[in-house]
C-alpha cells in the first residue's frame, strides 16, 4: 500500500516549514557586508542619488555589454519599459491612435496594458501550444493596413520564434518589440533575448530571474530608438542635454541609484544561476516525461538557454484517472511542491481587458486563440527558485509527481 497523499492526511514529501524551499532572491549577511553594503554605502556618501550618480551609468553598461547591445536604459518598472520602448520604436507621443500592436494572448496582463497606455490598439492573437510564446502564423493572419509593430513575449523564458517573426516584420515593415520580463539570459541561437529585434524591454520586479524589488530595463541597438526612449524617460531632454531644455516630450521614469547598485551585484550571479536552473529543468523533464499524464516543457531547436523564469508542464487528466487540473495542483501543493494553474485565460478574456473592449472597441481587436484557451487548461508552473536546489531537491519534485500519479492513475 502507497504512502497516503498528503492532501488525504498523508506525510508530504517535503515538509516546508523545517525545510523551506530556496527563497527568492537569495540573500546571505556575507553578500550583505562584502558587496551589497559597501555599494549603497557609495551612492550615500557620493550624494548623488538620482540620475547624475555612476550606479545607473555602470549597470546600462554592462546589462547592454551582457545583453550584446548598444544601449541599455534602466528604468523603474518592466511595463514602463515596455511603453518607452514602443514609444521609442514607433516615435509615439501617446496623444494621437499609435496604430495596432499584435500581442500573443497568453501573456501577463502588462504587455497589453502598455501598449493600451501608448494609445495603441492591441491585437490578441494565439500561441504556439508547444512553446508558449506568439504563433508567427497567427501574426502574419493579424496584419492589416493599421499594423505597426509585433509584440513577442518569451514567455517563462522561452524565446519566442524569433526568425519567422523577423521574416514577416520585414517583409510588412514592422517594428518589433520584445517583451523580455520573463526571459534575463535566455538565447536564441547566438543571441540573448533584448537583442533580437528594434527593442527589448526587461523587468526586475521582485519575482524576476534578476531582480531589485521594483525595476525595468531598456535594451536597443539603434541610436534613434535610444534618444527617442531617453527623452521619454527623462521630462523630454536630450540624452547629454541641458538641464532646462526640452527637445521632446518626455515623463519622470528615471531610476534610483540604490536599485542600480544591488543589480550591479546580482547581475554578476546571474549566468551562473541560470545555468543551474536550466541543468535541473532537464533533469526534471527526463524523469517527468514517463510520467503518463504529463508532459514536460518542449525547447524549440532555436533555443540555445532557456530562461527558466516558470518551468510550464502541461497536466492531462486522462493520466491522473481523470482527476482535475486544480485537483492535481491542490494534491502537489500539499506534497510541498509549490505550483500554480498560471494565467487562468487568455488575456483578451479577462475582465480589466473585456472592459476596454466592449468601452472602447477601436482598442482592442481578439482573434481566435484556441492554443492559448487549452494552455490556460493544462498548464502547470512551478517557479524559478525550486530550479536553484539540488538534485535531491529535484528528486522530491518527481517523486511528488509519481506518488500522486500511483494514488490516481
Ligand atoms: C511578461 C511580462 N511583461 C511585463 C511585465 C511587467 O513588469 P513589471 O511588473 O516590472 O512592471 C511582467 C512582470 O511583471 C511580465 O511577466
């Protein structure tokens, strides 16, 4: 007789209050006094805690020299940076229609919103049901006489299908922008995401693979896209430009040296982190794909690092003696497997969106996204800190998996 599921009074697999999961972000007392302290302790002593510091000068530096860019602009959130790097790709103001932006529809709620803030109309189309990110055939079908730009998420990490989309953006004279809050490290072929397209924009919000708490960055190759966003971000002023002078029309979304700092420090970890989460991603996928029922994350053949910001399985009932997805999530929470069912619909339905479009139907445009419909039935996350253990911790994950699948299958 199998051990009891947990969710049925059984023991869990991993007890979570005396042996927690790694906590995100990692932070030490010896990182604190060696590194951390000794910077934030420089940006008070310099005075200069805005933007006439060094922190936010270096981290632009080298986020663009790690990200293989010209340029890199930090700024306060990941959905600003993605408004600035519209604006900055398609020269907007944000007063006037800014045309129509096709964004996939399984993605979170801010890469429509600030295409919504730009005052440009978003169109929703599906996903590839394999990797999760933005069907180019389904953007190629969006196209009419209003389209200006495409707006590909690497969604949990996975870079989106890059070459075709560049096809098509050339061949229809588009911009693209990438949304990379989710994507910090991950390549495609030769190339990180950021340095894909027109523009990449970041999050370091406090979930993020690299992150200060709250934080965004801007990444682009092109001088004009770079002026146009620093003139955004800086009250309309030139980059290098006086003070009192106001060449464009610009916002306050400048950063804070403090932030820049504690970046600086983890930005170095970065690589070495994600190269851990994406040895224990595979290790877990070639034990949970003889597992009836659940079907590991697939890598498209351009993808040369995963990101592993989410670890997306996909769970089929059918497997499971016809168990519900919730059920199943409910049973593996229990165990101490943290999950999550992720984005409970696609975009377009969800009611903040569902609002704009009945309001302001000239705003939203939806085409048929089934992929992104049974995504949203199917998925399971689990989160990038589990992939920063061991392999026992791994193993804990699988045997998680395996036990709920014998009390069930
Ligand atoms: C895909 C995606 N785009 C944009 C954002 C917005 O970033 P932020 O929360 O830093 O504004 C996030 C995360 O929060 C995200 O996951």
């Amino acid at each position: 007789m199998s051990n009891p599921l947990a969710i049925s009074g059984g023991k869990p697999v991993r007890n979570t209050e005396t042996d927690p999961w790694i906590s995100w972000p990692q932070t030490t007392s010896e990182e604190w006094e060696s590194k951390i302290e000794p910077l934030l302790k420089q940006v008070y002593l310099s005075g200069n805690e805005g933007s006439g510091g060094t922190m936010i000068k270096r981290l632009g530096e080298q986020y663009a020299q790690y990200s293989g860019t010209n340029y890199a602009l930090f700024m306060p959130h990941g959905t600003d940076s993605i408004s600035a790097a519209l604006a900055g790709a398609l020269d907007l103001d944000g007063f006037s229609d800014g045309g129509e932006v096709i964004v996939p529809n399984y993605t979170f709620v801010a890469t429509a919103s600030a295409v919504l803030e730009r005052r440009c109309t978003v169109v929703f189309v599906d996903i590839s049901p394999e990797t999760f990110t933005i069907d180019p055939e389904a953007v190629e079908a969006a196209i009419g006489p209003e389209t200006r730009a495409i707006l590909p998420v690497h969604l949990g990490g996975h870079p989106a299908d890059m070459g075709a989309l560049q096809e098509i953006a050339r061949r229809h004279q588009l911009a693209i922008i990438e949304d990379c809050a989710q994507a910090h490290a991950a390549e495609y072929q030769t190339k990180k995401v950021g340095a894909l397209s027109d523009v990449g924009a970041f999050s370091f919000q406090a979930s993020k693979n690299l992150t200060s708490g709250e934080g965004g960055m801007v990444t682009t190759n092109d001088k004009d896209i770079h002026d146009r966003v620093c003139a955004f971000m800086n009250v309309g002023r030139a980059p290098g430009g006086a003070r009192w002078e106001y060449p464009r029309l610009g916002w306050n979304y400048r950063p804070s040296e403090y932030l820049a700092a504690i970046l600086l420090v983890r930005l170095e970890l970065l690589e070495t982190q994600t190269d851990l989460r994406n040895r224990n991603a595979t290790y877990l996928s070639n034990a949970l794909d003889a597992i009836d029922g659940i079907t590991p994350p697939k890598l498209a053949p351009w993808v040369t690092k995963h990101g592993y910001h989410l670890y997306c399985l996909k769970y089929n009932p059918e497997g499971f003696g016809g168990k519900s997805r919730q059920a199943f999530v409910d049973a593996l929470s229990a165990e101490g497997i943290p999950c999550s069912i992720g984005y409970r619909s696609p975009l377009s339905e969800e009611p903040g969106m569902a609002y704009v479009a009945e309001k302001y139907p000239h705003l939203i445009r939806s085409l048929p996204s089934p992929n992104a419909a049974s995504v949203c039935e199917q998925s399971v996350w689990l989160f990038q800190n589990l992939l920063l253990g061991s392999e026992s911790d791994m193993d804990q994950i699988i045997e998680a998996i395996a036990k709920i699948h014998q009390a069930w299958g």
